[in-house]
C-alpha cells in the first residue's frame, strides 16, 4: 500500500525514476480498488458513478508514473502515446513496463534502487 500512496503524493510529477514495484503495486491497488468500487456500484445501483469518479482522480497519477517508468529504462516519456496504437501500442508498453531499471544514473535522475541501498 506504500507503494500506491507514493505515487499517489507525486500526483503529477513526470520528473525522475519510478522502479517496477512502484508500477506494478499502484496498478494491483488500481485493479483491486476498481473491483470493490464496482461491486458498491452495484449493490447501490449508481451506475458506475463511483467508478468512473475514481478513474478520473487517479488518472493523472497514472500517467505521471507510467511517464517515471518509461525513464527508469532510459526511454522519453513520450513512448507512452505508443499505447494509442491498438494491440501492438500496449504489447510494447506491457513489454517497457516489465524490463527492469538501467543501472545507475541517466539523463532523468538518479537510479532508485540505489538510493533504496
């Protein structure tokens, strides 16, 4: 849960490095708060309103750590609009987001896992 608060305090902020964990925690929380807010749409028949409220207040933090993720392997974050490409755009993506951190410094910051060390 440390994670997801963590990113959730760097709102927006697509400077520096994100590592895998931060990632993939904000994404699990993402899916697991999605399914209970679902779950309360239906029990109190809103339809989807929380859902969709939730979606929107966490989307910009999802892109600011998806943006720190692509610099964590020393890509621009611009390579996140490769998404908008169907299929292909988010195997790429997918395939970014799992490669692990380049060692030490690059042109975005200090590498986090040593800063960890």
């Amino acid at each position: 849960m440390n994670w997801y608060i963590a990113v959730l305090k760097k709102y927006a902020v697509f400077k520096g490095r994100a590592r895998r964990a931060e990632y993939w925690y904000f994404c699990l929380f993402n899916i697991l708060i999605a399914i209970a807010l679902g779950f309360f749409d239906g029990v109190l028949g809103t339809a989807g309103l929380l859902g969709t409220l939730y979606s929107l207040g966490v989307l910009l933090p999802g892109i600011a750590v998806t943006v720190r993720r692509l610099h964590d392997t020393s890509r621009s974050g611009w390579w996140i609009l490769v998404g908008l490409v169907p299929i292909v755009g988010l195997i790429v993506i997918l395939v970014f987001m799992v490669q692990d951190s380049k060692e030490g410094d690059n042109q975005y910051g200090p590498d986090p896992k040593e800063a960890l060390a």
